[in-house]
C-alpha cells in the first residue's frame, strides 16, 4: 500500500524570486508550508549566495521539471578580480591572489572563447556525483575530488558593467549544467590573472522571468490570502516550447488511462507538418494538457500523464 501523501492537492508553478542565504530546498520548504500542498519540488538549485528566479513545481507540475531544467537560463553575476576562492565564490576561503586587473578591451576579446558548446569541469563544491557521493559533500570532509571536464552550452556571455578596476558583471544565456563560478574562474584564467563570483543572480528559467517572481518574504502573506492563486501559473506553462497536439476528450482520456491513441485522425487534424518520431508533444484535450505522448509505430504514446 502507498504511502498517503499530507496536504492539499495543487497543481501548478509559483515563481519565487530566492533571497541571499537560503538554500534552494528551503525555499521548496517554504512554499509547500504556504500553499499545503501535497507534492512540491523545485526547477533548477540555486547556490544559497545566488538570488533570483527559482520555479516551484506543485503537484501535477512536478512532472514537468525536467523541460524546465533543460531549458535556457539568463544570469547576472559580478566577478571579482583579483582572488580565487576554495567554493569559486564569495564563501570560499582564498587559495591565490594576483595583481593583475584585466581590460575592458582584454575581455571582450576573450569571451567569444566561451560562447557556443564549451568544455567545462564543475567546482568542487558543486552536486555533480563522485563515486556515488556528491563533490560538495566531499570538498567539505577535506576529502580529494576530482571532476572530468564536461561540454556544456553557453548561449550568450556579455561583458555589461566594470564599476571599478576589481569588479566586472556579465550576463550569461546557458544551457543545463552550466556553472557560472566555472565560468568566472576560467574566464580570470584566460586574462592571465584569478577570481570568483561576487554576486550572482538568475534573471530566468525556460519560461519563467523575474517579472514574474514573488519575493520569498511576502510568500507567508499570500499564503492567507487569495493573492497567492493570482501568481499560481498553470502546469502548461513549463511546456510553452513543446508542440501541442489537439485531441478529442476521448483520445485524452485514453491517454490519461495509459492508453495509445492512433497517430493518423490526430495529424489530420494538426497544424504540425510532421510528427516526429523522436520529438515530444503536450497532448492537450478538453483546454488542458493531459500528457506528455512521442509519436511510436503509428501511435501516440503517454510518457508523463497529467492528472488535472
């Protein structure tokens, strides 16, 4: 018999905009104790130094999170020259210094070196797993840990301010997996000098922006309010990028069932060209999504059904 889950049953994304000093699992905390929900998880840690945009995902949402994680994400953060850090950033103890202070013009230079599909090794003090065990958890037992260098996906690095000779603030488009310490650490490197992340924010995730952000500390307040249900997003909004398929009520009940349903009445039907084999579809019925389907053998085929 299944564990019963305590709580209530709400579904959908609340945005929540993380202060400084709060660990990503805490804000998840926070949320479910503000809507008593019965499932909740989040799209994407944040570092506690970080701040910014950090989706939560309740109830059926949570089945949506790995589109949002792989999904682009916009930062802001402020590199300071000058030292390097044990965490590549702010919290770290320092390992080196130097007294070199890059250019405005040495930067630009350099950044196209890290723009488009780039190799990468993830600080220490990062999630990624060693032997089974988390590298943070590692560095923190003094423990050796060494990371492989991995490809990852940067979009866009701009060089956007220089406030004084030690500082200089960058945003960054990228792809899941980025580490924007990694990125501020080598970027020193490749100007011949060392440093670390200062202050970092999270403009964006997949679809969900700043604009839409509630600020943690007023999460409470909502919580007793019907103000919270104004900032509710539908579990659609995580599949914005994702084609939509229209089916019949019948059709999409029998993919909620964990039925197939035949491919050809659908396409006839669709706006879409051609229905990939390998591409994911939301397949919506009576104006909701009722799955996640890929087209198989003739039919559409539930992945993740949706229960709203």
């Amino acid at each position: 018999m299944g564990r019963r889950r305590h709580g209530v049953p709400v579904h959908g994304w609340l945005v929540i905009d993380k202060p400084a000093g709060v660990t990503s699992a805490a804000v998840v905390t926070a949320v479910r104790r503000a809507t008593h929900a019965a499932k909740a998880g989040h799209g994407g840690t944040l570092d506690p130094l970080a701040t910014g945009v950090l989706p939560i995902a309740l109830g059926e949402a949570t089945k949506t999170v790995s589109y949002v994680m792989d999904g682009l994400k916009i930062y802001r953060f402020t590199v300071r020259w000058g030292e390097s850090r044990k965490t590549d950033d702010a919290e770290g103890e320092v390992l080196d210094t130097s007294d070199v202070r890059p250019t405005e013009g040495a930067i630009r230079a350099v950044l196209p070196r890290f723009v488009g599909e780039i190799e990468q090794v993830p600080p220490i003090f990062s999630a990624v797993k060693v032997a089974g065990q988390r590298a943070y958890a590692l560095a923190r037992a003094e423990k050796p840990v060494e990371l492989e260098s991995r490809m990852v996906h940067v979009e866009g690095f701009e060089l956007i301010d220089m406030p004084d000779g030690d500082h200089a603030v960058f945003e960054v488009t990228a792809g899941k997996g980025t580490y924007m310490r990694a990125l501020a650490r080598d970027l020193a490197v490749a100007l011949g000098t060392v440093g670390h992340v200062a202050a970092l924010r999270r403009r964006s995730v997949g679809p969900f922006t700043e604009s839409a952000a509630i600020p943690l500390d007023k999460l409470d307040a909502l919580g007793h309010s019907d103000g919270l249900k104004e900032h509710l997003l539908p579990v659609g909004a995580a599949l914005d990028g994702i084609p939509a398929l229209n089916l019949t009520e019948a059709e999409g009940r029998r993919l909620q069932r964990g039925q197939p349903v035949a491919v050809l009445p659908v396409a006839s039907r669709s706006s879409i060209k051609h229905l990939s084999k390998d591409a994911v579809f939301c397949a919506m019925a009576m104006g909701r999504p009722v799955a996640l389907a890929k087209v198989k053998g003739g039919e559409i085929r539930p992945l993740r059904v949706l229960n709203l």
